[in-house]
C-alpha cells in the first residue's frame, strides 16, 4: 500500500493545488479496480460498451495482480528489452481506440488499446514502438517505426497481461494558405493509431528503455513527474501500478506521488477522472496540479506554463530531492529549457551551484528524462 513518501507526478497542467500533507498514512486495505473503482471501468469502454474486453474477466474481490512480478518484485535483472525488433515485428490487434479530450481541447487525443496476447510482456516506464502500414513518399521505403510510451501497467487496462495502452495526440498541420488542415503534412502514425477500428492488426517492437522505471527498490522513495500533453502516458502506468491495481510494488510503497501536468485548457485534461479518483482514495499520498496555459496565469500575469507551476512548490521540491526523491519529465522537449532555468534561478537564490545540483542528481540516478 501506498504509506508515507512521496511520489511526485509532474504532469504539466495548471490547477488547484492540493496542500501539502506529511505522507504517514497508508493502511488501509486496497483491491483493484475492475472490483471496487467505477471512475475507472466507466473511463475507457471497449466498443460494445464494456469495461473490458469479452475474454477478460473482472478478477475477484480481493485478487492480487502477482503474475507478472520478478522475485523479488524489484528485480530489474530480467527487464524485457527489445523482444521485438523493426525486421521482424510482433502483429498486435487493436481492441479500442476512445477519444479521450472535450470538445474545445487544442487537438484529438486517444486512448488505444493493443491486443498482445502477453507474448510482448513489458514494465511500466517503458515504450512500444509501432510501424504504420504503407511507404514513406519520400524515399519509397516503408514507414519508419514511432515510438510511444506505454501508458498502461504491465497487466493492461483490463488485468489479464495481455493488452497494453497507448496515449496518442493526432498530429495535423494547418496550413494557412490553405486555410486548413495539410493532409500530407500530418503525422502518418498518429493518424493511423486515432482512425484505426477494433481488430486492426498493429506492427509492434520493443519493449524499448530504462530511463523512465521507477525505484521500486525503494518503496519510500518520493517520485515527481513532469508531464506535457501525452507525456502523461508512463505516469499512468506509475499510478495504475502503485495506487489502482493490487500489486507487491503498491502494497511496499510508503510515497507520495505528485503529478503536474501541463495541457493548454480544461477539456485537454487526461485521465482526470482516474487521478481525482486515486487523490480523493489516498488524499495524502497522491498530490495533482495542473498548469492550464490559456485558462491561468502565472504570478507574474502571464500565462501558465508547467515551469511556473512547479516553481509555485520549488522549496518542497528541492527538499524532496534532497532526501532521495526522484523527478521525471516526459513530453515536449520545449519544455526543459523552461524548466532547467527555473531550477537554475532556484538554486542561485539558495546559493546552490545549479551544474553541481543537477551533476548529484544525475548520479544518484534522480533524474529521469524523456522528451521528443
């Protein structure tokens, strides 16, 4: 269970900020969701309107997610790295495919489900990478593999092991001569992930990296996550593997996690229903904020960015660092620069050397970052 540290999500997104509470607390009893969490089984219906997929099962009252763990569970000696390579690709089958943003969100955003048939087994923080069908106009050669984090745990969404979920922003380019969208500048993956229908076959390889996996090693440690847009993905995995299903790493955990996000309104929030569900269950060990661009400014009357929002928490933050605490960042890489100066302001005014700071870091294995 989830008792006294501190995992610190960052997901880029402005909002109100729950208070800061010591994280002392974390007794009582879980059991996963297809059980006991309607703000989750209602969030992502399969296309007949189901919560999960026909074969799977709901698990019983009680039931631990246990079947896929090393021994011990924090084992990383036997991580599944590249089962699949872009020469011979695992053909995976699309289950779902739901829009996940309101109507007046800056773009479409997705959530697909893949059929995998546990023959891609995976942990969370990792990616899949996905080859879209058809040849590049380009060169003539067939399209090139697009990675994604993974945004399920290593169970899935529907706690059978055998299907993992992908976020996905359609990426389109508006073309101003035009005066509308440019159908050959849009991203070919992402549209083919968002248009697909249940029981297309998917092209799949990976699971790839190490960067963004959580220290399970340590169960008290704090995690903070930085997230712009669908960098939110290997988060979800964090948060459905410590705080949803019932798993050894949520029962071992003794911190809190932090989640920022950063989207540009309230419609392009993700997986809200899910996070609001986790912080109103574990109010002192799940801490959200938001960072709205278009709908809050920041203290300066500007608008509000993700580096504004986490500077709002920069002395909480830095003393988390201190006692161990990890923090990622996933999403646009436009956002760093944003976020090191901030950090490197910080440290300046504490009389700490920034580069000394961030080398610590680094080196204690702190720093995690995964931006495109």
């Amino acid at each position: 269970m989830k008792f006294s540290g501190v995992v610190l999500a960052l997901a880029m997104m402005v909002g109100a900020a729950s208070a800061f509470a010591p994280v002392n607390n974390r007794a009582m009893p879980r059991t996963i969701v297809q059980a006991q969490e309607p703000w989750v089984a209602t969030l992502y219906p399969y296309a007949d309107g189901a919560s999960a997929p026909p074969a799977a099962a709901a698990a019983p009252k009680g039931a631990k997610q246990d079947f896929l763990e090393a021994s011990p569970y924090y084992d990383m000696s036997e991580i599944p790295i590249n089962t699949y390579k872009n020469k011979s690709p695992f053909v995976g089958k699309i289950t779902s495919v739901k829009r996940i943003v309101g109507p007046e969100a800056t773009g479409e955003t997705c959530d697909i489900v893949i059929e995998h048939g546990g023959k891609m087994p995976y942990w969370e923080g990792q990616s899949f990478g996905v080859i879209p069908p058809g040849t590049n106009p380009k060169n003539g050669k067939p399209n090139s593999v697009r990675l994604y984090s993974i945004a399920s745990s290593r169970y899935g969404d529907d706690m059978t092991g055998n299907t993992a979920t992908l976020c996905v922003r359609r990426a389109t380019y508006w073309c101003p001569e035009l005066g509308a969208e440019d159908p050959a500048k849009k991203g070919v993956c992402s549209n083919y992930l968002c248009d697909a229908t249940p029981g297309t076959e998917c092209k799949m390889t990976g699971p790839s990296g190490k960067v963004m996996l959580m220290p399970e090693d340590k169960p008290e440690t704090d995690i903070i996550m930085v997230a712009t847009g669908t960098g939110i993905a290997p988060y979800r995995s964090f948060w459905k593997r410590l705080f949803i299903e019932e798993t050894p790493a949520g029962e071992a955990y003794k911190g809190l996690a932090w989640l920022f996000l950063g989207v540009a309104n309230s419609d392009a929030l993700l997986y809200d229903d899910e996070l609001q569900g986790i912080k109103e269950k574990y109010p002192e060990n799940f801490r959200i904020d938001y960072a709205l661009s278009r709908e809050a400014t920041n203290k300066k009357g500007g608008k509000m960015y993700i580096q504004d929002k986490v500077e709002e928490y920069s002395d909480e933050i830095f003393d988390r660092l201190d006692k161990g605490g990890h923090i990622y960042f996933c999403g646009l890489k436009g956002m760093m620069p944003g976020i090191q100066d901030m950090l490197a302001e910080v440290c300046k005014e504490k009389g700490i050397d920034n580069e000394e700071w961030l080398k610590g870091l680094k080196k204690g294995g702190q720093w995690h970052v995964e931006v495109y």
